[in-house]
C-alpha cells in the first residue's frame, strides 16, 4: 500500500505513513483477524454490487 492512499494521525497528531500507518489501521481495527474479516467483507460487498449491477441490466435480443 502506498503512503500516499492510507492516511492515518498518531497520537501526538502528525500524520503516519508506510508501515507504521498499516500498524495502526490494524490496531485501530482490533488486530490482525479482525482487520482481514473488514477487508475481505469489503471486498465482497464491491464485487457483490458488481455482480447485481450488471444482473440488472436488461437483455434485449433483435428477432428477426
């Protein structure tokens, strides 16, 4: 992940970037288990409304 797309404050209020940044997500999210159920979560709820997006459409043929 790049400094540039997580930003997240310390303590004393400066912002963190790199790793330490991706340790505080993690803490903040409650560890290592719980950070990886909210990713994976959001990731299928992407793909999910991809999937129903595209259901949606309606599918008109031409008949001759």
């Amino acid at each position: 992940m790049s400094q540039k797309n997580l930003v997240v404050f310390g303590k004393n209020g400066r912002r963190l970037g790199g790793g330490a940044a991706q340790l505080k997500r993690i803490k903040e999210n409650g560890g290592w288990d719980a950070h990886h159920r909210q990713v994976i979560a959001s990731a299928v709820e992407v793909a999910y409304q991809a999937f129903e997006e595209g259901e949606r459409r309606v599918r008109l043929r031409l008949v001759k």
